[in-house]
C-alpha cells in the first residue's frame, strides 16, 4: 500500500471507493460525510434513519453511488460513542475501512483523516492512525508456492484532508505512520516464513541487508565469537542444530554513542522451538509448527532499529539479538546439564524447553557493555503469560518504576497493552539449583511459570532499568482482530517505537 496525502474535498476525489465516518447517535451528517449525503441526495441520512447505518465502532455500510460522485461507492465506517472517541478508535475504524475494501475488490482507496475534523483529535496523530492501522490490516501472510501472497488487497490510500491550513501535518503523519506500519509488515513476514528457510543464518543476512539500505551499523557475531565473549549460556541452546547460530547487533547513531542516551533493546530469536529433549507433547506438540514464531522478539528488534533509522531518532539505540534453533541431535544440551554464561553465573538446565530465557541471559550480560539508560527485552518466552492475560495485553516485568511509567504511556498510546507483572524476591527461590547459581524453571512447580521466567532473567542484568516484555499471547492471531489480520502480528514493535519516540532524558 502507497499511502499518499491530499488536499481536496473527498466528493470530488476519484477511487474505487471512498472511505467517510459517522458517531453513534449522529441522525444528520455534518463535515465530510455532510457533504457526501449532500452528494448523494440525502442517502446517508436515509440509511441511518433505517438503521442500516449505525455508527457504531468498526461497523461499515457499503453505498453504491451510480454516477452521482467520481467514486463508485462509498463506504461509511462507525466511529462509536463519541464521549469515548481517541485514536485506538480511529485505529480500528480504519482497519475496518481497509477490511471491507479488500472485500469489495476496491484497489484504489481515498479515505478521510477521522478524527482529524469533528473529533477533535491531533491531524498529525490522526492521520498516523489511519496510515498505521491500514497498511497493518490490509497485509497478507507470504505464500511459498504458486498462489500469489493475497486475493485482495488495497493498493493505493489517498488520504483526504479538506483543510490546506492542516495539510501538512497530515503528510508529517502519514509518512510517519508509514514507516512505523512497514518496519512491523518486514517482521511479520519474517515471522511467517518457515523456520526451514528462515534460519539464523538467514534472519543474519535479513537484518544486514535492511541495516544498509536505512543507515545502521550491523554486527554479525559468529559462534566462535559468542564463546570468546563467554556466552555458553546461549550457545548451549544452539548446540543441538546443524544451524549455525547467529549474534545480531544492530545500532543506530552508533557513531554518537557518547553524546545520546543509549537504548538498549534485546529480541528473544529462536528460529524454531522444539523444545529440545523436553520435547514439546501433546497440545503443545500438536502446535509446534507454529514454533517458527519463536523468534519475534528479535524481527521486532529490526523492525524496531529499521523505524528509529528512517524516523532519525536522536538517541543511540542498540539491538541485540541471540538467534538459533532449538533442536535434538547427538549434540544437543541434555536435562541436568549445566553450563557457564557472560556473567561466570551458572544455570542448571531443567527444562531443554526454557530455553529463550537462557538465549537472553547472555545477550542481557552484553547489553550491561552499552552502559544503557534503559534495556527492554522482548520475548514468546511462556505459555502462562497466556493463561494469565489471555490475547489481550503482554506481560510487564520492570525494575525500575520510571521505564514502567514509560512503557505503560507507550502502551496506552499506542493501543498495543501492557499488564505489569510481579518480580517479587521470593521467585527466586524457585529457580534455586542444588547444583548452579540457578536453574532455568521451576518445573515440576508450574505456579507462577510467567513469573520465575522473568526472575531467571533478572538474575542476569546488569544494574541497568530493565524490562522484559513476554508477548508470547500476542505474536500469533488466530482468529485475526483489527490491525493484526491471521498470523504474526509483530505485536511490539509499534509500542517500541512510541516508548523510544517519547525519550526524554
Ligand atoms: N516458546 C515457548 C513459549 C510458548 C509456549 C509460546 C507455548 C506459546 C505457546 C518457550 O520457549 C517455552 O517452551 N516455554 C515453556 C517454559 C517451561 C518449559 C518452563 C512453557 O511456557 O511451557
Ligand atoms: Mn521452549
Ligand atoms: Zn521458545
């Protein structure tokens, strides 16, 4: 989708269709939708009085125009109650648009900025809104064989604003909107691609590929360079595949690191989860395809560095990112093996399955190297972060009051939740090991699993404001919800963007 911004009044705008709104309780159209009714005699207000036309969050109403406007239909999207009207709203408003455009074979869509006129709302943010959920709700997951990607998707979004005074703050916030939305769709489709063709070696290759068009510095460490460094934590999760594992360290503004505030952001990236010897069973085997998902925190990571480079973003951002598989073989880590890390700490191996939080232990240890204001990892670390939240917020884990704050304002902001989680000490008697510094579950205790995840990797931070965000609920949608269609979600990446555009010293 090529999203461009345009002065115009939308009667007069030609598309496949065209896109206009209406609040819940509204009888008679004002603005743009006003004037379409205009246009079309009336027929707004007819639908509406019938009852075809609500207004309510998300509902669409599909009117042909038979000659009276340029565009052959018009479709009229809810923007609900008005008293609860903001930019989640109008997220889902467009998603909805663009769903129903993709339905009804549209190609060319032109669309209004909702919220931008009556609602009140800021163009720049409004406009970013609907650039952000469309390009979000009109992808379609990377097909391998002979069909093409998708059906039907929208191939242009203009986008309307009647006012020449706010025209370019709408273009600020479509270009914006843009950047963030196509960083998440480079994720996702990494995300989706089969772990057989998405490997370390070819996630490695991705990320430097991308970092040389946008202008980031890439480091791609070797097996026989983690060792150097010590990280026998990570490469004992990588012992078990033929795969050679990969270190991503990807940054931005790396040549000013000394005057910006350094960020450091860190990606859980296991190509594949087997879940090792502790061999993934019953429903946990019978969705183990899904396992190539295993490594979203890490394409979130290069989605995230992709939109801090295009958006120029005056801070020193780091990425790190442990990628490899998590196999069975002659060589794999065994149950009660126990291996060194970067920090000289000591971890039992319970489970060969907890293995993303042994990945970022070593990558933790390395992130203290940046001297960083703040680390944020982010990983598909458990299963129990569902069972406790559902599809609906990733897990929060902070140590630091002021980065929760932070975060929790990004969230809010943008729509993708957060729920804070506890850190409380007495987890880590849980994890205590008869035989190591500590041991990566609590197994057979399965209380709380969300909760000893993240304890094990505060053991390994180095006296940094840490966070670590378990979005293993969010990363797949299965059933599609507005913004995020069937499949990967690269859910994060918009809320990291927003946590790093809003860094105040
Ligand atoms: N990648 C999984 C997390 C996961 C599990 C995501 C199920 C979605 C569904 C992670 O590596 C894992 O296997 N976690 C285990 C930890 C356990 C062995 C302590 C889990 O959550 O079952
Ligand atoms: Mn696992
Ligand atoms: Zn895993």
């Amino acid at each position: 989708m090529n999203p461009i911004p345009l002065q115009a009044n939308i009667t007069a705008v030609t598309a496949d269709l065209i896109v206009v709104n209406l609040f819940e309780g509204v009888a008679q159209p004002g603005g743009a939708t006003g004037a379409v009714d205009k246009a079309l005699g009336g027929r707004i207000a007819e639908l509406i009085a019938l009852g075809d036309c609500t207004g309510k969050l998300g509902a669409t109403t599909l009117i042909h125009t038979f000659g009276a406007l340029p565009a052959p239909r018009v479709l009229v999207v809810g923007l609900g109650d008005r008293q609860r009207f903001d930019l989640q709203a109008v997220r889902v408003a467009a998603a909805k648009a663009i769903a129903a455009a993709r339905q009804a074979g549209a190609r060319h869509v032109a669309t209004i900025v909702h919220g931008a006129g009556v609602g009140g709302l800021d163009p720049q943010a409004a406009a970013q809104a609907v650039v952000e959920a469309s390009i979000l709700e009109n992808y379609a997951m990377p097909r391998q064989g002979n069909r093409p990607r998708s059906d039907s998707r929208v191939e242009t979004l203009t986008v309307v604003e009647f006012s020449a005074a706010q025209l370019p703050a709408v273009a600020e916030g479509v270009r914006i909107g843009r950047i963030i939305a196509e960083s998440a769709v480079m994720a996702r489709d990494l995300i989706a691609t089969p772990a057989n063709i998405a490997t370390p070696t070819y996630l490695a290759e991705s990320a430097q590929r991308m970092a040389a068009e946008v202008g980031l510095r890439c480091t791609v460490l070797e097996r026989d360079d983690a060792a150097a460094l010590g990280m026998g934590i990570f490469l004992a999760v990588a012992k078990g595949s033929d795969e050679p594992p990969k270190f991503v360290i990807l940054e931005h503004n790396a040549d000013r690191a000394d005057e910006l505030p350094t960020i450091v952001l860190a990606g859980k990236g296991i190509t594949f989860d087997t879940g090792g010897f502790s061999l993934k069973v019953n429903a946990a085997g019978e969705t183990m395809w899904r396992m190539k998902y295993d490594m979203t925190g890490a394409a979130d990571v290069f989605a995230v560095l992709r939109a801090a480079a295009l958006l120029d973003l005056p801070l020193h951002v780091v990425g790190l990112t442990p990628l490899c598989e998590n196999m069975i073989s002659g060589h794999a880590q065994r149950p009660g093996d126990v291996y060194r890390g970067m920090t000289g700490k000591t971890v039992e191996v319970i489970s060969t399955d907890a293995e993303g939080r042994m990945i970022l232990a070593d990558a933790l240890a390395f992130a203290g190297r940046y001297r960083p204001q703040a680390v944020v990892d982010l990983a598909t670390l458990t299963g129990a972060i569902g069972v406790a939240l559902g599809p609906k917020a990733a897990g929060l884990f902070c140590n630091d009051e002021r980065l929760q704050e932070r975060l929790l304002a990004a969230a809010a902001a943008t729509g993708e939740r957060l729920w804070p989680m506890p850190l409380y000490d007495d987890y880590a008697e849980d994890i205590r090991s008869d035989v190591a510094d500590v041991k990566n579950s609590a197994l057979p205790v399965k209380n709380a699993g969300v909760s000893t995840s993240a304890k094990f990797l505060e053991y390994f931070t180095e006296g940094y404001p840490w966070a670590h965000i378990d979005l293993a609920n969010m990363a797949w949608a299965d059933p599609g919800r507005p913004l995020y269609p069937k499949g990967a979600t690269a859910f994060g990446v918009r809320l990291l963007v927003q946590f790093l555009r809003d860094w105040r010293p």
